[in-house]
C-alpha cells in the first residue's frame, strides 16, 4: 500500500548546487553546517505553509521531513 508521501522525489529538481522544493523551499548541503535553507526561501515556504491552513506547530515537522527527502534525494535513495 502506498502512503500519502509515494511520489515524492517528483517535487525535487536540482538548479545547481542547490535543491528546489516545488513548495518554493530551497536548499544546499554544506560540508559543516549540514542542510541550510537559501535566498531566505524559509520564510516564503512558511508563509505558503500558513496559507495552505498548516498550524504553525506543525510547520517545523514539516520541514524535518523535507530536510530528510533532501538527503536521501542527494544520497541517491530514490525509491
């Protein structure tokens, strides 16, 4: 049975050094600082996050989960 979250490396796509969430949410891994968000896109994520009526207590589990498709993303673990 396929969960809710099936396909979701088809929201990711590379633009150079950086990842790109169709959310709007960007990211870059760095060797010291591990993921980090670029060009301030956090804010633009968060604020589409309230719009679309996620409380705010769940924007951080949120964003945990899109670090981890990052990563696994990056690390090839496409399944």
């Amino acid at each position: 049975m396929a969960g809710k979250h099936r396909n979701w490396h088809a929201a990711w796509r590379r633009d150079g050094a950086r990842l790109l969430h169709e959310s709007g949410l960007a990211v870059e891994y760095d060797e010291v600082l591990g993921w980090t968000t670029t060009d301030g896109t956090i804010q633009a994520w968060s604020a589409s996050e309230e719009n679309r009526g996620v409380p705010l207590h769940d924007l951080q589990a949120r964003l945990q989960r899109l670090l981890r498709e990052a990563s696994m993303w990056r690390d090839g673990d496409i399944v």
